[in-house]
C-alpha cells in the first residue's frame, strides 16, 4: 500500500500530493508502568507508522481522509475547533486546534494511512498526533521546536481527546533515532539515546489480538495502588516518587505498607526501574543476552508482582522461553492485551512465526499476528 499513497490521493482527491510526511509508532523496550512513579522509561520508534499526504486547496477546508477509516471530514477552516464524536480525525483536528495559527485561511487536503495495528499498545494514535504537528509545523514554516510540537500533540491527546496519557507516546515516536534507545525521564523529559544495535536479532512484535476492555480501568486501579504506596512510605522517608528507593531501600521499609497487594505494586515499580538502569549498561556495552534476560525478569514482574499480563501476553512470552532462537521478550505497554517484544535471530523469524502461532492458536484459540521491526527514526519528511 505505501507504495501506491499516490495514486491512492490522486483517486480520493482528484489532484496530486504535494507533500509526504511519516511517522512511527514506538515501542517500550524496558520500564514498564513507572513513568508515573517518578521512574525512566526505555522507549524506541519502530518502522511500522503512519503516512500523510497533503496538498493545499482554495476553499479554505480541511477534508480528512483515511484508507484505515470509512469516516470522512470537511472542516471549515475557522482556527478554533472542537471534538466532534470519537471518530479518528479528531487526533489531526485537536493537533490543529492546539497549533493556534488562526491566521491562516488555507485549506489542505489529507491523506492518512498507517500499518500500526489500532487499538495495540503501539501508539498509533500518538503517531498521528506528531504526525499532523509536525506536517503543519512544515506547512505553515512556525519553527516551533520538535519538544514542542511534542506537548501541543500530548495536550490535543489529553485535552482534546480526553485521554490522560504521559508524554512518552509522543516524546518516543518524535525523537526517536535509528539504532538507538532512548532513555526517558518522563518528569524532567531530560533524555539520552543510547546505542541499541541488535546485530544477528530482529525486534519481532507480537500482537495478542486481545480487544483491550479491561486496560484503561485497571491502569488507573495500579495508578491509585502506587500512589497509596508512596504515601504510606512518605510517612518515614523523605521521597517524592517510589523510583526515588531502590531494592534495597524498599525491603528495608517494607512494613510501612500494610496491604500485602499494595507492597506487590511497590516492589514492582523499584525492581523494574533498576532494570532499566542495568539495561542501559547492557545495551551501551553491546551485552543483547544480559538485556534478554532483563526483558524476561520484567515480564516476570509484571506477572506476578504488578499482576497486568494475563493469558494471551503470558502465552507468547512462556512460548519464547522454550525458542532457543529468542533471547528476550517481555509485553509492553499497559497489559492485559496489547502487544509483546521478543528479540528473535533474524534468519529464524519466519520459523518463529509460524511456530508461535501454532502454540497460541492451541493454548488461547485464536490466532495473533508477528511483525518484524527495527528500530528506526522519528517522525520526518519522507523520501
């Protein structure tokens, strides 16, 4: 398809595509549920994304169009915009709304399409967001720097869709840089990308084809458990977030929580941000078996001591433990559905394909979907 988004606009319009801009989806290598906890998180663009064509046109609208969606748009240019319904084109249109340039009257045609399975934990609706920023940012020539854009695309998701999400999605699919991890503080959004070469390994993402009813209530039962956590330490220690402890600290102060469900979600948050930690050290030094392993204790973790996984995500991780050709994986995102990573021998993915899908065929009954990724660059003009 990407490579008929031409022909594809020329049919949908009537007219040719003047510009072409892409943006990733991401994924979270390691640092899982501690962006709110005061933690750094490992995140990476990914190859699969989003495309848009644009072209101006004189009739000072905006029409959205997407080969993913059957809805349409025709907007009237106005410079104030407000959501209508839940349909896609509210991402782009509360991009817009945010971008402020209301003294612009020129109307664009838009093209959307993106391979990111929706609804996956890969951030497709992030992707669009920078995607829309970054292409008017371009269009209109506002210079607004790319942490900015970033912001305008976290407030349309937070304001304007109404999803109170971290700043993670829209940092990792903007700055991501080929080969590279980026290592996150999702407070100060102070980061640095460090060397993630994966050498004879492909990052295989793993789709559990869950629909994903149960993420959104129990992301914010977690969000409450920490916050109970920390406050019952704050009692004793002078700590502002639970990644300001580390194991050791923690085990030595353990008894200052008092529910034994709520002290699981603590020693979660501390082990896995110290993961990360030594996951930066592993990945700098070129170590891809130590980082596996790392991948494999946090899945492990958030199994058992964050309890987020369940059957589909243990499914395939329980399989890549028996692989001799996968040295890592772990879910990624919120749990209960989603997605999984694995690293997996790139001269073995299609055998670990199609021996995966036999094995989660058989245990959950339905079938998931492999994708192979590297590890690419953030949103930009493309070629």
């Amino acid at each position: 398809m990407e490579n008929n988004l031409s022909l594809e606009f020329e049919k949908v319009f009537n007219h040719s595509a003047q510009y072409h801009f892409f943006c990733p989806g991401r994924v979270n290598l390691i640092g899982e549920h501690i962006d709110y906890n005061g933690g750094k998180v490992m995140p990476c663009a990914i190859t699969l994304g989003t495309h848009l064509l644009v072209t101006p046109n004189n009739e000072n609208v905006f029409r959205f169009k997407s080969l993913n969606f059957n809805e349409a748009a025709e907007i009237k240019v106005n410079g104030s915009y407000s959501k209508q319904g839940k349909d896609w084109y509210n991402y782009p249109l509360g991009v817009i709304n945010f971008l402020g340039n209301s003294q612009s009257k020129q109307g664009y045609d838009l093209l959307y399409y993106g391979n990111i399975p929706t609804g996956s934990g890969l951030s497709s609706s992030a992707s669009i967001e920078v995607l829309t920023a970054f292409a008017f940012n371009e269009l209109y020539n506002t210079g607004i720097s790319k942490l900015d854009l970033v912001k305008i695309a976290k407030r349309a998701e937070n304001e304007f869709i109404g999803v109170n999400c971290g700043i993670m999605d829209q940092f990792a699919v903007a700055f991501g840089e080929k080969n590279k991890a980026l290592v996150l503080d999702c407070d100060t959004v102070e980061y640095e990308a460090i060397p993630c070469d994966l050498g004879e390994y492909t990052l295989a993402i793993i789709n559990t084809n869950k629909p994903r009813k149960l993420a959104e209530s129990k992301y914010n039962e977690r969000f409450t458990e920490c916050r109970t956590a920390l406050a019952e330490l704050q009692k004793e220690l002078k700590i502002q977030h639970l990644c300001d402890l580390n194991a050791v600290q923690l085990d030595a102060n353990l008894d200052l929580i008092k529910n034994f469900t709520i002290a699981k979600r603590a020693k979660h948050v501390v082990s896995e941000n110290e993961r990360v930690k030594e996951s930066v050290a592993a990945l700098s030094n070129g170590d891809l078996t130590t980082f596996g392993k790392l991948m494999y204790g946090s899945h492990d973790s958030l199994k058992n001591l964050y309890e987020v996984t369940g059957l589909e995500l243990d499914t395939i991780v329980d399989y890549c433990k028996t692989d001799s050709n996968v040295i890592g994986a772990r879910m990624t995102g919120a749990g209960f559905g989603g997605c999984a990573i694995a690293l997996v021998k790139t001269n073995k993915f299609e055998d670990f394909a199609n021996r995966l899908s036999a094995y989660y065929q058989e245990k959950v009954g339905y079938d998931c979907s492999v994708f192979k990724s590297t590890i690419g660059d953030g949103v930009r003009i493309a070629n």
